[in-house]
C-alpha cells in the first residue's frame, strides 16, 4: 500500500518533532534547547522524519485498514518512504492479511471419541502410587520384579571379558521400573535373587550409543517395597486435612481420573479434528504467523531448559526442523478463525465472565471479580480469548460432526503420562 501525503497533513507533526529534539539535543558550544534548528536537522533530521513517518503510517493505515475491515497478521511495516518534488511525502507499506478461503464440506465428517472407564483397579493403581511416598524397601528371598529394587555392584569389562581396573562401582541401588522398558540393563535385572550375577551387553541399546559395551553385575540384594495401609488418619495427613477417611481419597482419586481422562478424551479428538480439516483446507499460511508460531516454540523450548538455550546450540536449525510444525498450528488457527465466522461464534465480555465465574468456582474463589480482573489483564487476553475460543468451538464441532463414542481401558501407559497424584 502506498499513503500519499500531503504537506498540510505531515508537516506540522514533522516540525513538532523538530521542536522537540531542538530542546533536547546537545551540541558543545550551544546552551541546550538553543541549538540552531538547521543543525538539529543536519545532526538528526532523518532520525525525526522517520519517527514522523512511523507515527503518521500507523495512524493512517489503523484507520485505513478498520475501514476496509482488513484482516491483519502482525504490524504493517515501512518498506521506505521519499518526499517528492512537489513535497508530497511517498510512505510504502507492506503487510499481510488472513488469506480469504472457503471451508472444504464438513458436515459428514465422522469421528470416534474415546469413553474411558475408570476401575476400582484403576483408583488403586494411584492410590499404591500415593503410597510408594510412604513405603519403606525390605529385603527379600524371591526373584526381582519390576517393582523391586536391587542393590548391585558392577564391574566394566574389557572386550575380551576381563575387569578393568578402576572401573568398579559398589552398592548402587536400581529401582527398575525407574529403568526403560526396552533397556537391556532392566531385562536382565528382572528375575535375580541375591547372589546371582549377570553379564549385561550394553552395545545394543539405542539409547546409550556412548557407554561402554560391557558390564558384569553382582546382585547384593533385592528389596521390595513395603506400603503401609491406607488408613483414615493416613489419608487426612495425606491430604493436610482437606479429606478425612481413605474412602474419601479413594472417591477423590476417582473424580480427578475422570476429570483428567475426559480432557485426554476431547484433546486427542480435537487433535483429529484438526488434522483432518488441514488435510482438506490448504491454506496458504501468511509468513507472519508461521514465524509467530515458531517464535513461540522456541521460547517454550528455553524455558524448559531454564530459561535459556546451551552453549553452541543451533537455533535456526531448530527453528527450521519445527517450521512445519509451526505452519500446521497456524493453518489450524486460520481454520478455527473461519470456523468460528461461519457459526457466528463471537468471544465478547459475557463469555470472559461466564469463564471467570466456571473457573472461580472450581478454584473456591468466592469473589468472581477477583479472576475476571486477572483474566483481563494484557499479559492474559491472547490465553483466555485462544480458551474460551477453543470451548465455544469445541462445543459447535461436537453439535455438528458425527461423534461416535468409543468405550477404552486406561493402560498402565496412559496412567503415569496422565498421572494424577
């Protein structure tokens, strides 16, 4: 876009602004604020005509772009500006806007949603987890499970199969379940009894390319763990108070399996949801957006690792292994967007309020205005708009997709990535 300006609509701003840094500037030899203004604009005058500008193009083009109800992604930016010889100022812009599509059918669209079912095994499964906190390990006779702990002493071995001197370590403890499931170290150690002694070839295992090939395990002694009884008293020191009987914990446990199991559900069916409207609507994603989302991932990225990322790591690398994956959640979010145009879904004040007033009671906070202030807050409008978008929509596909329930187990698997405790 180009904005043509006329003197009478940029000069007063651009002397005001001259003005200004006239006051401000310092040159030796000059009282401050007396500097001669044709040296002010020899010293600064292009700093101050592209403030001016910068100033001028946002004003006109916010307006500009209101008017035409364009739909932008990020801030337009000043590719240059010129004045002319019959001083009208030339200011070009550039910027991106949502890319206008229509959705592909939809409305025949099939899915399956997982119904998990929640088991008294299930709830005792959390409630040993609880109580391993509390255990205390004992020997025992029998062979090791993956349960047990076992207390070794290991040996490195050199290729021909003979012990290398200084390499022995004593009285280490294992817990194998702490150990991978598809380590050579966890198979080996599974069935040993105090006494016995295992050679363990670690040149096979994927996960450790860097360790040395061979070690000779003597087995000291296996434990296991010994759990106390879930008592009454148990579960009110457990729970600081808040629950009273072990029936209580055990019902509690429950609730929040379901709770967390129902997210699980409408999370990977969503997941699906979206997968399917990118396969059917690929949309040309603005740039923009693709390096918000990246920006956004490698943030995320150096938080986990405390805020920042180690010496000699390859960020555009990283950033172009997970461009793809960036464009795939901007394509979806340009798809949301749409799908929220065509059923009239709108995020106004009300629905900020009906989510502060859910959340408050679920938080026992008796004062609603107490989250809906924090829920207005600039740092927090992107999250709570993207949640309450995300339920509005949710709700809309579930109404208008063809959802067939699908009755599941929860797997030991699913439980310690869901755990709950």
């Amino acid at each position: 876009m180009t904005l043509t300006l006329e003197p009478s609509e940029y000069q007063s701003k651009l002397d005001e602004n001259y003005k200004l840094a006239q006051e401000n500037v310092q040159v030796k030899g000059f009282r401050k604020g007396k500097v001669p203004l044709d040296m002010v604009k020899r010293l600064v005058g292009k700093e101050i005509e592209s403030e001016t500008v910068e100033t001028l193009a946002s004003e006109m083009f916010s307006k500009i772009a209101s008017e035409q109800k364009l739909k932008l992604v990020g801030r337009a930016r000043i590719r240059h500006f010129e004045f002319t010889d019959d001083k009208l100022l030339n200011i070009y812009l550039m910027y991106e806007v949502q890319p206008e599509f229509d959705l592909a059918p939809y409305k025949d669209y099939t899915f399956k949603k997982a119904e998990y079912e929640i088991t008294p095994e299930d709830v005792e499964r959390e409630v040993k987890g609880i109580l391993r906190e509390q255990g205390v390990w004992m020997s025992k006779d029998s062979e090791a499970t993956e349960d047990d702990l076992v207390v070794v002493d290991y040996q490195q071995l050199d290729d021909s199969g003979m012990p290398i001197i200084g390499k022995r370590t004593e009285n280490q403890e294992i817990v194998l379940k702490m150990i991978r499931k598809d380590s050579p170290m966890r198979t080996a150690l599974t069935g040993v009894k105090s006494g016995d002694e295992r050679v363990i070839d670690l040149s096979g295992d994927p996960n450790e390319p860097s360790t040395p090939k061979r070690y000779k395990f003597y087995i000291k002694e296996v434990k296991q763990l010994d759990l106390p009884e879930l008592t009454d008293d148990l579960a009110k020191e457990l729970t600081q108070g808040h629950l009273q009987t072990a029936a209580e914990l055990r019902a509690d446990i429950e609730s929040r399996l379901k709770a967390t199991f129902k997210r699980k559900a409408e999370d990977d069916l969503l997941e699906e949801i979206a997968k399917k409207f990118i396969e059917d609507n690929p949309v040309e994603v603005p740039h923009t957006m693709i390096h918000s989302f990246e920006d956004m991932m490698i943030e995320n990225a150096a938080r986990q690792l405390g805020g920042k990322f180690p010496k000699g790591f390859d960020v555009q690398a990283f950033r172009r292994e997970i461009s793809p994956n960036a464009k795939r959640q901007a394509q979806w979010m340009l798809i949301r967007y749409k799908l929220a145009e065509v059923a009239g879904i709108k995020i106004d004040e009300q629905t900020i309020r009906d989510l502060a007033e859910t959340d408050a009671k679920e938080m026992g906070i008796p004062d609603v205005n107490q989250v809906l202030q924090t829920y207005l807050k600039e740092d927090m409008q992107n999250y709570v708009f993207e949640r309450a978008m995300r339920e509005k929509l949710f709700a809309y596909l579930i109404s208008t997709l063809k959802i067939t329930p699908e009755p599941k187990r929860v797997s030991d698997e699913m439980m310690s990535e869901e755990a709950v405790n």
